[in-house]
C-alpha cells in the first residue's frame, strides 16, 4: 500500500502543512485508519478509494487527525488532489464525497489546486470568560463557524499579537469543539497577503495547524466583508507558514494552493 507525505499550501517542501495520503481500492476499518493516521502522526492523513462511474462523485474521501476523524479537512484534500493529478490516476477536476458533502478539487496550469467549499456560517457571539487568559490576548470579537467547520473565530488588535500568541492549550479546550482561529488585518498588504491567521485545535490532537484549509472558509467571508473584496490572499503564520487564496462566491468558497510531495514509500502494516 502506497503512502505520501504532501505539504500542502505550499509550493516549498519543508513548508505548508504536510498530509498523509493513501489512495485505496476500498476503505478498511475504521480502527485500523485511526491507527495509519496515529503512525503518520501528521495533522491529517487523507484516505480516498474511487466511485463508480456516473455517480456525483468520483473518489471517496475521508480524513483523520492522530486522535479522531474529522468533517472536513482543506489540506490534505489538497494534498490528495495533488496526488491523483500528479500520479495520473485521475484528471481534470475531480469530485470527492466526503461528510460535508461532494467537494471539488480543479487543477490549473500553473500547477496550482483550487477547492471548492461550503462557506462557512459566522454567528457572532459573546467572547467566552476566560478565552483571553487561556488565548494570550483580548479579543476584538468572537464568531461561531458552524458545524462543518467547529471553531471559535476571533479578532485580535493586529498581526504582531497573532504571532506573538503563546495559548495554554489545555485551557482552550473548554472554549470550542475543535479549537480557536485567531486572525488580524495584515500589517502590510505589499507582503502579499490581506490578513494572517493561526490555528489552535487541542481539541482534536494539534495543538497548533500548520495552515488550514477548512479555517479560510470561515477567515475569506470574515475579511471580505471587511474589506469589500472577493477575492483575498490569507497567511498563516504557523512556524512553516503558508498562503491560501481566497474568493467567496455566496454558499460556497474557493481555495487555491500548490502542493509539494516530500516522501512516498510503502506501509508495510
């Protein structure tokens, strides 16, 4: 059974957010996939097995943390676009079906993948008692991203507070059900990015994510009202970092990256 490790987000290895990827005729146990992605040991590993034609969907996709599956995963949905494109087992855009419904990956050109996402719902809510202490920072505001995504989204005063964030990661576990999407406006646009973001989910087994795909579904509609525009270039600033381009199109949202394949080898278990 063949295995590899994606960075994703990424056009550098050693940078982005690395996925495992296995492409299956059929998926196994679940325990037996709790085990692989334990293994691996990366933020996600993604296991995916082809449809039969004519359906909605052409491969199967599913994702899991170390420590649980989850319901949507941008990054190594990514990562297992850049596989299928890049092995030949598949080309042109591909579908998956997956828990938050058939998602599509479409190859470019340049090499680069854009995913096409449900938007994600932002409720505004109260800043939870305690958020702050257990964050590092007072919150501007606090928006609820609904059920796809899980995550508490807040605003901190500028881009230096998000890269200065040092959570105590046991505390943030009471204040979501995945974990804390921390964001500010970019200091300087001429970087090439609108805004900068970092990812806390102890919830699920990541203390911190390296760049988040299912994040940017909430962080594009967040920033494009903001500022007015559709279309929007995210940073995550994670100590491997990566670029995520946006676009909202109303229900659903748009994620373009590169992806990198770093190593391929065989499980053996």
């Amino acid at each position: 059974m063949r295995i590899r490790i994606v960075d994703a987000f990424t056009d550098r290895p050693f940078s982005g957010n690395p996925a495992g990827v296995l492409l299956l005729d059929a998926f196994p146990d679940d325990a037996r996939l709790g085990n692989i992605a334990l293994e691996v040991n990366h933020a996600e590993t993604a296991f995916a097995h082809p449809l039969p034609g004519g359906g909605e969907a052409d491969w199967a996709l599913r994702w899991f943390t170390p420590a649980t599956e989850v319901a949507m995963c941008g990054h190594a949905t990514l990562a297992t676009a850049h596989v299928l494109h890049s092995t030949g087992a598949h080309q042109g855009p591909v579908r998956f079906a997956t828990r938050s419904g058939v998602l599509i990956a479409t190859p470019h050109e340049d090499g680069s993948i854009t995913l096409d996402f449900p938007t994600a719902p932002l409720t505004p809510v109260d800043v939870p008692a305690g958020l702050a202490e257990a964050l590092g920072a007072e919150p501007r505001s606090a928006l609820d991203t609904g059920p796809n995504v899980g995550d508490l989204l807040v605003e901190l005063a500028d881009e230096q507070t998000v890269l200065d964030l040092a959570p105590d990661f046991r505390a943030l576990t009471r204040h979501s059900e995945r974990g804390v999407i921390a964001t500010a406006l970019a200091a300087d646009p001429s970087h090439g990015y609108d805004f900068v973001s970092r990812c806390f989910f102890p919830n699920v087994g990541i203390d911190e994510d390296p760049v988040t795909g299912s994040a940017h579904t909430a962080l594009a509609p967040f920033w494009s009202e903001r500022l007015g525009r559709a279309g929007l270039t995210g940073r995550q600033a994670s100590r491997r970092s990566g670029l995520v381009r946006t676009e909202v199109r109303g229900e659903r949202t748009l994620l373009t990256g590169r992806a990198v394949t770093v190593i391929e080898g065989e499980l053996l278990a």
